[in-house]
C-alpha cells in the first residue's frame, strides 16, 4: 500500500470512529468522549446496584487519566435505570450510580469540583425491548465532557 492509500484509510477511520455528537443537558451543551465508542465512556450495573464493578474500572480510569493533565475541564456522569420500577426509586438509583462512579474517579486524582452528576431514571433508554438483555444496557452510568471544557 502506498503512503496516499495509508492516509486516506487513516483519516477515513479516525473520521467513522470519532464523530462529533452533541445532546443536551439541561441547559449546557455536552460532547459524549469517544460517542462512536460507547464502552469507552459507559460503566454498567447489575439490577439494583450501584456500586461500580472491577470489570468497569478501566472506563473510568481512562477518563481520569485525561481529566488530571492540569486543565480544568467539566466532566458530565449521568445515571441511569432499566425503568422497571418506580420512578422516584428509579432516579434515586440513577443519582446513586452517578454519584458512585464520580467517587471513583475522586480516588483516582480528580477534582470534586470538576465532575457534575445528574440522575435521568429510566427515561433515557439505550435500548427499548423488555428483554433481559436489553434492560442490561439501560441500568448504567454514562460520562461525557461539558462542551469548551
């Protein structure tokens, strides 16, 4: 392959793997870290809990490797529910997961300050079949930046 092919493949995958998405909460704007690679910036839960598992840790070490380079930037953790019960119950433990995966990354240098947490229930599905497997997905907590941050 020659150099022109290897930079055209380069810059078509950096531009399949990285597109620019923005969503809204509540009034600031917000860029999901890696949107086309939701692994990289969603921790999952078992149904009911909260705390974060061994196997999830490294999503979270990532993003508190690229918070601690000295700039401040605003990370945005939002939890959410498979929506299978109450809703008051659902965004209690959509705030907990929250709350549990900005303690995480507290412990691993973070500022407090600098990590905001909301709670969306179950009213934000990933996926909307009543499945087991589909209710998995839901129950998470997702990262993303503050836009200009």
């Amino acid at each position: 392959m020659n150099i022109r092919r290897l930079v055209w493949l380069a810059i078509f995958l950096l531009l399949a793997v990285l597109p620019s998405v923005r969503v809204r909460l509540g009034t600031r704007s917000v860029v999901p870290v890696a949107a086309a690679a939701q692994e990289l910036s969603t921790v999952y839960f078992a149904a009911g809990i909260t705390q974060i598992r061994p196997r999830d840790k490294s999503v979270l070490d990532a993003h508190a490797v690229w918070q601690r380079d000295g700039r401040k930037r605003v990370l945005v953790i939002e939890g959410h529910t498979d929506g299978a019960g109450e809703s008051e119950f659902s965004r209690e433990i959509g705030e907990q997961r929250a709350r549990s995966a900005k303690a995480y990354l507290v412990t691993k240098g973070v500022i407090a300050d600098h990590i905001r947490t909301a709670s969306r229930g179950g009213g934000r599905p990933a996926c909307k079949d009543k499945t087991p497997a589909c209710r998995a997905l839901n129950r998470r907590a997702t990262v993303s930046r503050e836009a200009g941050s």
